[in-house]
C-alpha cells in the first residue's frame, strides 16, 4: 500500500492523487489497497483522487470514527472503500465512484463485510461492475449490521454481475444481524448481465436486495427505476419493513418476496 497507518488517532489526510497502484496478487487484502487502516479512529481521508488503482480505502482490525469524504475514486480494480469485520462507526460520505469492480466483479463500490453501525451516505456510485453498496454478515458470534445507507444516488450498476443489487446485503447464517436502514437512495438501471453458451443475456437486476434472510430492515423513501427483475427483493426474511418508496418501470415485479 502506497499509505499504511495503524493503531494510529486524528490523521488526516487530504489533496492526494494515488494512481496507477493497481495489482493482479490479491483482490481483496489490506497491502493492495492505496490507503490501508488498520486498528485506528478519528482518521480522515478527504478530497483525494484515486485512478487506476487495485483498492481504494480498506480499512479493518477494530477501526472505528474514521471518515472518508468528498474523494473521486476511478477505474479501481476491487471495491474503492471497504469495512472489514471488527470496523464499526465509520462515514462514508460524499465520495464519487466510478467504474469500480473492474477486474474483481463480485463486491461492492462500497464493501461492508462483517461490519457495525456505520453510516453510507450522499455517494455518487455509477458505471460499476457489481453492486453499488453491498454488505455481508455471516458470523453470528460478530456483532455486524445495523448500518445505516442515505441519500446515495447509484447509475448503471450490476455492469458484469447478475442476481445483483444496486444496494445489496446478505445475511446467510447469521440471523443475529442487525437490521439496516436505507432511505432516501436513488437507484437508477441495476444492471444485470449474465452468460450462456450463446453469449451474454440479461442477467437479474434489482434495486434493494435483501438476500438470505436478511432481516429488520427499514427501508424507506428511495427512489427505484428501470430494474428487470424486482426494485425490491426479500429472500427469505423477516419483519422488513418497506414503505413510503417510488418504484417506476420495472418489467417483472415492484416488490418480491422470494423464500
């Protein structure tokens, strides 16, 4: 990483332009990112630019209360910014993505992997491979969710995925995940690009997806066009609520429930 801080308070770190750190060793690890955390709070990562790089931000161990705001993140191989488990409490806000996910498709633009109690919030996502917000909880003996996803406007995501979502979390085995909040998002064209022997087809897109048993979310407010396989999907949870959301020219189903 060009950027290594750990166990480290209160570093800022501002006006940068980190490119062309991109690498084919690692998709998703701490020493291929341009700026690594680790185990650190009150770090501030603000109005940088990162082009051409393999991960953007990646931060993990037991970081909490870090900002990363206002920066332009362009043609990343992974994830631009993502919270590894243990992380809790950090602000994602204001940054521009662009083309994230190149070579590595299957994570977010903004990755929460085993994660607590941040807050994602007023990011331009467009033009990515994968999802534009995606998070995973799979460990029950990990306190993880409960992360709260606003005021996000996510463009032509899902690029080179199907049975993807602009805003995508999946609980698997941990029921114990706490429910999310994602209100007020702007989710425009989903994507969903999937194979056959004959070529490529239209693989499933949707808006808000709620995978294996993701539940108690609240899901509220978002505007949600143009997916062609549900705006909404629950698979197999419980006690989400939906409500208060505009749902415009899906071709299949405005909201689905799937078990």
């Amino acid at each position: 990483s060009p950027i290594n801080i750990s166990g480290a308070q209160n570093i800022t770190i501002s006006g940068l332009t980190i490119a062309d750190a991109a690498t084919t060793s690692e998709n998703q690890s701490f020493n291929t990112a341009a700026i690594n955390i680790v185990n650190s709070s009150g770090i501030v990562v603000d109005s940088n630019h990162f082009t051409n790089v393999a991960q953007g931000v990646f931060i993990s161990g037991a970081s909490s209360h870090n900002t990363i705001s206002n920066n332009n993140f362009s043609y990343v191989w992974s994830s631009a910014v993502t919270l590894e488990s243990g992380t809790s409490n950090n602000l994602v806000t204001n940054n521009s993505i662009t083309s994230s996910n190149e070579v590595f498709v299957g994570l977010g633009a903004i990755f929460m992997d085993e994660s607590l109690a941040n807050t994602i919030s007023h990011n331009l996502i467009q033009n990515v491979a994968g999802a534009g917000i995606s998070e995973v909880n799979y460990n029950p003996n990990n306190s993880s969710g409960g992360n709260t996803i606003e005021y996000n406007s996510i463009l032509h995501s899902g690029q080179q995925t199907s049975d993807v979502g602009a805003i995508y979390v999946f609980a698997g085995p941990d029921l114990n995940a706490l429910g999310d909040i994602i209100r007020y998002n702007n989710i425009v064209d989903a994507g969903g690009l999937g194979t056959t022997a004959g070529g490529f087809i239209a693989g499933n897109s949707i808006g808000i997806y709620l995978d294996d048993h993701t539940s108690n979310a609240q899901v509220y407010g978002n505007f949600i066009k143009n997916n062609s396989y549900a705006d909404v999907l629950i698979h197999g949870g419980n006690k989400n609520n939906l409500s208060g959301n505009i749902i415009v020219g899906n071709s299949q189903a405005g909201v689905r429930l799937d078990q």
